[in-house]
C-alpha cells in the first residue's frame, strides 16, 4: 500500500512539472515601439500558443489624433530609420504572397489586424491574435526568422481591402520584435 502511495505521488508530480515544463516551453517576444522623433511609446508583449499568437499592447502618447489606427507585422526587424518612417521594417509579413486586407477575398497576409484604437491621451490597451503567423513558423509565417519583423502603426485606419496597405497612411510608430530568450527585459 505505501509503495503505491509512493508511486503515485510520484506520478502526481511528474504531471505537474510536465504540464509546468510544457506551459513555460511557449515562446515569448517582446517589441519596444518607437515613433517617428525615437521616442518610445511603451511595449508590445507576444505569447505563442497552439495556434497562432497573442499580443498586448501597453502604449503612451501614440499619435496625435485620437482614432482608430491600423497596425501590421512588418517582413524586417528593423526600425532603426525613424527619420525616413520607418520603412526599413519592409513590407507586411507576407511569404505567402496574398492580397493585403483581412475582408479581401485573397487576403489576408500574415501580417494584417484588425485596427486599434487610440484613446484621447494617446494611450493603447489592447490586445490581438493571429493566427496566420507565430514567432517559431509553427503556425503560418515565422516572425522570428533571419531578418526578423517589426510590428508597426500607421496613422490612418485600416480599410482591410486597398493594396497594399489598406490606405493606412504613414508609418508613425515601430519596434523590432525580440525573442525573450534573446534579450533580458527591464
């Protein structure tokens, strides 16, 4: 009887590491996002789950006028041009090769949202799901490639149809999106 209770506590905790291990084997990013003078606006928090990725916006200051703002994956880990907009992010994360526009009807690529909204004070709380990307290519386009991806704001909104951006406007806020595992957060 004891060596039973022994075995199955022992099981019992196997499971729970296991299920623990499991859990904390999700991979992480983070994006610390920057506008057009290089001021930062706050961060960007990815999660990977089964099936695609959740992300947390936690901004300040965003833009100017209050209103809805499209918001992309970019193909390039790169926002180092603020000056010039940013457009060393590259274009969408699209390997696929689709229209841009989550209501076209070849659309989406991989790097189309639904619009956030900015508030009065130019805070964002928000949060997204894709699931036609991940940070390790497990589901859909790989975020976390050799060159990268960025995660971008534009100054107007998203229309979801007009190639190749929606009609989305310019650039106003970017950051490079890096594994957790990769850099140590503040």
């Amino acid at each position: 009887m004891c060596k039973f209770i022994g075995k199955s506590l022992v099981t019992i905790l196997f499971l729970l590491l296991a299920v623990g291990a499991a859990k904390a084997e999700n991979p992480t990013a983070f994006a610390e996002l920057f506008d057009n003078d290089g001021k930062s606006l706050g961060k960007a928090h990815f999660e990977q789950g089964p099936n695609g990725v959740l992300i947390r916006l936690e901004l300040e200051g965003v833009a100017e006028s209050a209103g809805f703002h499209a918001i992309h994956i970019h193909e390039h880990g790169d926002c180092t041009d603020h000056e010039e907009g940013f457009e060393a992010a590259g274009q969408h994360l699209n390997p696929e090769d689709k229209k841009h526009g989550l209501m076209h009807p070849d659309g989406p690529d991989a790097g189309d949202f639904p619009n956030i909204y900015v508030h009065e004070d130019g805070s964002v709380r928000a949060e997204l799901f894709t699931n036609y990307a991940s940070l390790d290519g497990s589901v859909g386009a790989r975020m976390l490639d050799e060159s990268g991806a960025a995660i971008v704001i534009h100054a107007n909104p998203d229309d979801h149809h007009t190639q190749p951006t929606g009609d989305s406007g310019p650039r106003i806020a970017c950051g490079t999106i890096y594994a957790t595992s990769d850099i140590q957060q503040e």
